[in-house]
C-alpha cells in the first residue's frame, strides 16, 4: 500500500489552521505521577478501527504539542498516537525553581518516567507498537529498551538520536568532569552554558531546520503557550544526559527489536559519530537494524523541507 502524502509546505497554513487544529481537538489528555512524585502530561489520539499504535517520545524542550503534524500524517494511516512531555519541560512539572532552566537529577528518571506511562497507555490491545523517538528521547528510549527488556515494542526508530552532544575536540573529554564538578559546586541548579533563558533564532540562523513555514510554526506555538518554553541546560542536566547518552552505546547489545537510527546528515546538534559507534555495536548482535542517513537535513528531521521530510517518512513507514 503506498501511503498517502505527507503535507506540504506549499498548503502549510491552510492545512495546519484547518484539518489539523479540528484533529488535534480530538485528543485525550491529563497527568500521570511519575518518579519523585513529578506530574507528566500525556496525550493520546486513537481510534476504535486502529490496531495499531506509536508512542512518540520528544527531545529536550520539545513538548507533545509541537508534533501535531506528524501524528496527523501516522493517524491518517491506521495508527493510534500515544506521547508525552518529560519531566522539567512542557506541561509537565519543572524540577527547578527557575522554570526556564533544562534539569534532570537523573537520567534514570526519565526512563522510569517513561515505564510508568508506556504501563500507563495499556498498549497490550494492539497487534503492533511502535515507538518513534527523536534526539534527547532516542536516548531515553533506548535506555527504556536496555532496563526493560520484558517492554511490548516491535520495533523502533530513532531520529538522531542523543548518544553524544556534538562539541568541539577539545571540550569533548573534559565537558563531563566540567559538568560534574559545577553540579557538585552548585547547590541549586544553574546554567552551564552561554544559552540562558528561552530565546528563538532567527531562522536563516537556525540549526534545527530549512524548512522556514515549520519553523515558524513552532515558535509561535511557544509564543502562544509560553508554559512550553525552556531555556539552556543545568550542569547536573548535561553532567546526567552525557552520561546516559555514553552508556547506550555501551549496552547496545540489548537492544534487541528492530531498529532504524535515521542520521540528520548536518546535524551540529548531536554527535553523528556517536551514533555511528552505536550502530556498530548494534548491528553486531541485532541483524535487523539499519542506519539510514537523511541527506542534507538538518537535526529536526521531522520538521524538514517537505523534499528531506518526505524522505524520512518514506523510511519509517516501509521500516
């Protein structure tokens, strides 16, 4: 069956004010306690003719909000769309008392955070689960699959995935001890790097995407819902993250589903050679994972120009 075509740039507005605003009306919603006592809010769209579902989990300062075109494209196929905002960004609680600052105590956090809402989701009725994951959720999601190998998911993509940050050579093997160091010295959470308080590039400046109507849309989302914004990260927050992102590579080895890693060809966000050394490991003892590279996309690979997008939709859906 050959899918019908994603949306495009050229019907952008009309699409997006129209057939997507009255589909994402149709979405269930609310909170689930998770791990420290932190609410998490979760959506969920589904069908009673579906058999199939997703689960999308979304990278820092993302929000389950700004993927409603993507679930509007799945849904539209056949699935049910489950996701949800992480804890200390979204709708979800924040962790620190300045509501800007990305913090995380820990990343097992998230991965736990993320059992208790895939156990949440019921997922058992469906023939078929699959779980989409992009940047900082790729690694919460491969370590779900490595701690909980008993999960009910068939198969997984990864949309460059965070198994590394991508920095210079010469801050790559002291910024965990400069992280480390500054969260022991800190006794509240601060930033860490030059990014502060939320701030939206312009976009001919922007590293995320070449795609100016998706852009656009986005950061008017946040405009129009400034609880979604999030500025740069604690230094507990990339002390924990760089260090969740090394030990995925480490335990490639479980996991154990089919996987497709799609790799953001310019990507100057995420390390591509660290997801290059997970595949390696991967396909060692996992047969059925490829490595499919997304040519001239940059690190939103789901919010590209229709011509790269189209290319990354086409992947996941025969994957």
């Amino acid at each position: 069956m050959t899918p019908p075509t994603p949306t495009q740039e050229s019907d952008y507005p009309e699409i997006m004010q129209h057939h997507i605003l009255d589909f994402w009306q149709q979405r269930s919603e609310g909170f689930v306690e998770g791990c420290t006592q932190k609410n998490l809010y979760w959506i969920s769209i589904t069908s009673s003719t579906h058999n199939k579902a997703i689960v999308m989990v979304n990278g820092r300062v993302e929000s389950a909000w700004k993927y409603q075109e993507l679930f509007y494209h799945f849904f539209k196929l056949g699935y049910d769309i489950y996701s949800f905002d992480h804890r200390g960004q979204g709708l979800s609680d924040r962790i620190a008392e300045d509501q800007q600052i990305g913090h995380v105590r820990s990343f097992s956090h998230y991965v736990e955070d993320m059992a208790t809402l895939v156990d949440y989701f019921k997922l058992e009725k469906y023939e078929k689960r699959y779980l989409l994951a992009h940047s900082m959720g790729g690694a919460i999601s491969t370590r779900y699959l490595q701690v909980y190998p008993n999960h009910s998911f068939d198969k997984v993509v990864l949309s460059a995935p965070m198994f590394g940050v991508n920095m210079s050579p010469i801050l790559k093997p002291i910024a965990p001890y400069w992280a480390y160091i500054n969260s022991l010295f800190s006794s509240k959470p601060k930033y860490l790097t030059k990014n502060r308080e939320y701030q939206a590039k312009p976009f001919k400046v922007n590293p995320l995407t070449a795609s100016e109507v998706r852009y656009t849309w986005f950061r008017s989302l946040y405009e129009d819902m400034p609880q979604l914004k999030i500025g740069g990260p604690s230094a507990h927050w990339v002390w924990h993250a760089l260090t969740g992102a090394k030990t995925c590579i480490k335990n490639a080895n479980q996991v154990t589903i089919p996987t497709l890693l799609m790799q953001a060809e310019y990507d100057i966000i995420v390390s591509n050679k660290a997801q290059l050394k997970f595949m390696t490991l991967l396909t060692k003892t996992n047969k059925a994972s490829r490595l499919e590279i997304i040519k001239s996309s940059k690190h939103e690979i789901l919010f590209e120009t229709d011509e790269i997008r189209n290319q990354a939709l086409a992947a996941i859906y025969s994957f």
